[in-house]
C-alpha cells in the first residue's frame, strides 16, 4: 500500500500519524484546552461528535470519552477550537496555561497519557 | 508507417502512441501545435486521455504532478516562459520522483520578448533534476518520447525531451511512425511504485527534517539529505539505464544506437565540433565542406545533456586536438554551460585520471585534453549560416595550428557567430 520500503524512502512518503515531523509540541504558542462541561461525548458520556478528532491534522487528539490532547504533538493549530460545534475548546496562552490546566491537561513534557491513537498503532483517520 | 509530418506532430503521435493517460498543458508558442493536437486525439476518441485545460504552466505540472502520483502515465509541453513558469514544480517533481515526461519545444526567453528558437530555456532546467534529451530530427522526437517514458518510469525521474523550435516543431520531415504493437513490446505498462489511494491514507513529500527521523513504523526514515543523495545517484545510474533502453528500442524497432552521444566522422578527426538538437545535423554539412579543404574533423551531437555522459564525451574526445562547443544558450556571466561541462570531464577524465595512457598505437597522442572553444550562435533565432559555421570553424582551426601541437586559443571568451556588432 505504500510502495517498496526502497520507493518509500528514495521520497518522503509516510503514514499519517502523530510524530512524523518530530516533537511538534514545542511548536506550539497556545494549548488548545477542552472544558469537559461543553463537550459533546463528555455530556453524553458515549462516543459522538469528534469533530475535533476528525479534524486535527495531527491525529493528536483520541477518539475517547473524554478526547484526550497529546501535547507532545500537538502545535497548537487551533482548529480543533474553531471547529467545536460547542465551543468546548478554548485556546490559552502557553505563557498562561501552566497555572490551573493540570487538572484538565496534562503537561507536555510530562507526557500525556497515550492517546487512542498511539495505543492502537497508526491507522487511517476514517 | 512512413508520413511527413511537422515536429509537434511527431511529438503528439509519439504521446499518442505511449498512452498517456493524462494530458494538462497551456498553450505557448512554438509548442502550441503539439497539444493542439493531443487535445484533437482525445476529442476524436483516437486517445483515451484526460485532457486537463489550465490556467498557466505552473498548474499544468501541477496537475501531471497530482496525476503521475495516482499512478497515471502523465504528460505536459512547454517552451520558454511557460517553463520557467513551471520552475518550482519542475523541482518538486524530480524530488517526488514521479515519471513525467515533457516536451520542451525550445525557445529564447524574455526580455525582450522573442519566440523564436533558442536552447536558454531548457539549459536553464539543467540542475532541476530532471533527465534531458535532446531531439535532432522528427524521427527523435517520436522515439525519444517513447524512449523518455520507458527511461522516466525505469528510473522513477521525470525526463524532459527537448527539440528545436520552428527548426523542428514547424518544420515537415519524413519519418516513421513505431508500429503500435512493437510500441507495446517496447512501453510496458505502467506499474507505479506507489499510487494514492484513499482508502490507505499516505503523507507525500511533507515537511521532512535535516535529519533522519525514526517515521510512525517506527523505521528510521530518510532526511532530506539522503533523499537528495539517492536522486543524484540514480540519475548518475540513468547513463547506463538509458543506454540499455536505447539497446532495447534498437532490437525492436532496429534503429537508433547511442542514447549519450551520435559521433559522425569523430574516428580520426583532428577536431570536433560539439552540440545539441537540429544544428548538429547542419553542422555535419559543415564538416564535409571542411573534410573537402583537407580539415579532419568531425560533429559530436549530445543527445542526453542530464545526466551528463562525461564518460562517453571523454572518450570520444581523448585523442583530438581541438573541441568547439556550438551552444544556443549562455550561462550569463561566464561561458555555455555545455563547453563548461565538457571541459569538466575532459579535465576529470584525462588530467585527472593521468590521460589514456600516452600516445596509442596510431600515434595520436591521448595523454593531454584537447582545448576547447566555445562559440555561441543562434541566440533568439538568429539564422545560423552554414557559411558562418565553416568561416568560424576554419579561423578557430588556423587560429591554434602554430601554437604546438595543443596550443591554447587566444581569445577565451565565447565567440559569438553572426554577431552584427
């Protein structure tokens, strides 16, 4: 499905997942942080919406109940936030987020807990 | 089947007959004709290709480039502006080593506005990384874009075949057109090594890091460097690639022979005169006038300009006593960038690599490089005279015949012949 190893690597082609550009955390300006209240699969307590999943051109965000952000990864696009349907996503300042956001996030370099994604290997964002 | 056809219609019967599947092309003179007529094929259900109509040259590789990675045989014309236009694509396909093939109907660039025929276009493409070809006569540039898809899909790089504009595109030549069941002997089916698929999502060609990078696999995957490093080994092995695709064309269809050089009367001349496209066909009417005179010389015509063969020009040029590179094209600030390669490979052929062994058993003393002069002509179509080739040929023979034996020319810079200063 992707060519022999020798094509592959003669270009630059991939699987799509998190990670293929590095540690793309460190990119980030601002987190994207999820106000679990707001959240359409954390209100129904059952799998629905992922708007947010589908959307992340990094795969860093799982497809749980609640979605959980792998900050390793994530560069902080933003579109997640402006593609929530209930707002739940707020953007916030990474100069600011280290105060109150423990609780709800995890701390990029203390590692988020593996998202669905990396526990289930990569596979195609259907 | 034997017919008398312009260039462009060579060019199109030859994509015709490869089964191109997607054709996308702007219209340029003097390449207008040949996707004129491509899109006349496909209209008249004589070709079943999607013709993609774009807005510019840019967007025409662009759509070849987005086409060849679904695994389609893709095809685009050009000359001049168009293709410089196309400039940053033409990089980005050689780099996603897609198999591609261009015509590029040869023509001067701009400023100031000139249509007519000139080789600045396509040598300005030289270090893109795409394999050029140059055409002599219709009957190249039918063969050669057959030859060009099978050597583009062997070696997954794109390949640029390119012939004279007007000289060739507009001019009507007898030729043979390759019977279409040996065409399929010759041209395999496509068999990409990768092909977009949907339903197996892939990220082509994304930002990819100074260094290697363990991938999703968890595979250490290549960095850049290493990418760029096997494109540059490969199109060194396209030489030897070319040549066996050549060798096979000449079984199948018994005609043509060396894909790198076509030497004509270089056995045991003094001198040769070397170029690209249609003028080294002309200037072989100039060597026999000058054989007449008593002068031994001969025309050594480069027909794969990317990869240079420096092996093949090196070995045709060993024994001979003075080279002129003709070109219809500069490398603004210094010399053609031909005379300057070949000298390169004179120089790490036979300096070097400590000559070929001295004087050979004829005499001829192949222990030291030849001196080479380059000469311009033809620049924005300006006719080049048969006459003016002999004249200027003559002088620059009689200019080095009391300097010993490999006496240096004493104007270094190029000679510009038919020059009205």
């Amino acid at each position: 499905m992707m060519g022999t190893r020798e094509y592959r690597y003669k270009t630059s082609h991939s699987l799509p997942g998190p990670g293929d550009g590095g540690r793309t955390g460190s990119w980030r300006v601002q987190r994207p942080v999820i106000n679990t209240e707001l959240c359409t699969p954390c209100k129904r307590g059952a799998e629905a919406c992922f708007i947010c999943w589908l959307y992340c051109p990094d795969c860093v965000i799982s497809r749980t109940v609640p979605p959980v952000i792998d900050y390793e990864y994530c560069k902080g696009c933003a579109i997640c936030a402006e593609e929530c349907p209930t707002k739940a996503i707020t953007m916030v300042d990474e100069t600011d987020s280290h105060e109150g956001d423990e609780a709800s996030s995890a701390r990029a370099d203390e590692a988020a807990p593996p998202s669905a994604c990396a526990d289930e290997g990569p596979r195609p964002c259907t | 089947m034997h017919i008398i056809e312009n260039g462009n219609v060579a060019a199109a019967l030859g994509v015709k007959l490869a089964g191109a599947q997607v054709i996308a092309a702007y219209p340029i003179t003097p390449q207008t004709p040949l996707t004129e007529k491509l899109a006349e094929f496909i209209e008249a259900g004589e070709m079943r290709a999607q013709y993609i109509p774009v807005e510019s040259e840019h967007s025409a590789l662009a759509a070849c480039i987005a086409a060849s990675s679904t695994g389609a045989r893709a095809f685009t014309a050009t000359s001049a502006n168009g293709l410089l236009y196309m400039h940053e694509q033409i990089h980005w396909a050689a780099g996603a080593r897609l198999p591609i093939v261009m015509c590029v109907v040869n023509r001067a660039v701009g400023a100031p506005w000139c249509i007519w025929n000139d080789h600045q276009d396509s040598i300005s493409q030289r270090d893109t990384g795409w394999i050029q070809m140059y055409a002599c006569d219709h009957q190249q540039i039918i063969d050669g874009v057959l030859k060009a898809f099978a050597l583009a899909e062997a070696t997954s790089i794109p390949v640029m075949l390119c012939y004279d504009g007007y000289l060739l595109s507009h001019t009507y030549m007898p030729f043979e057109v390759p019977d279409e069941g040996k065409v399929g002997r010759f041209l395999k089916p496509f068999k990409p090594p990768y092909a977009l698929d949907p339903a197996n999502p892939a990220n082509l060609n994304t930002v990819t890091l100074p260094d290697v990078r363990m991938d999703v696999l968890g595979e250490m995957a290549h960095g850049y460097m290493e990418i760029r490093y096997l494109l540059q080994e490969d199109l060194r092995a396209a030489l030897s690639v070319g040549q066996e695709i050549e060798d096979e064309f000449a079984s199948i269809f018994g005609r043509g022979g060396n894909a790198l050089v076509e030497p004509y009367r270089c056995d045991d001349a003094d001198y040769v005169v070397v170029g690209m496209g249609s003028l080294t066909y002309q200037l072989r009417d100039v060597v026999e006038a000058l054989r007449d005179e008593g002068h031994k010389i001969g025309v050594l015509g480069i027909r794969l300009y990317r990869p240079f063969p420096d092996q093949a020009v090196a070995e045709a040029l060993g024994a001979v006593r003075g080279v002129f590179v003709i070109e219809k094209a500069l490398s603004y600030g210094y010399e053609g960038a031909l005379c300057s390669d070949l000298k390169a490979a004179l120089y790490e052929h036979l300096v070097k690599g400590g000559g070929n062994g001295g004087p050979a058993e004829d005499g001829r003393d192949r222990g030291q490089p030849a001196f080479v002069k380059g000469l311009v002509a033809g620049i924005g179509g300006r006719d080049i005279r048969t006459l003016d080739l002999t004249d200027a040929l003559r002088a620059g023979m009689a200019a080095t015949a009391g300097g010993g034996a490999k006496g240096a020319p004493a104007e270094e810079r190029p000679d510009w012949i038919g020059i009205k200063l």
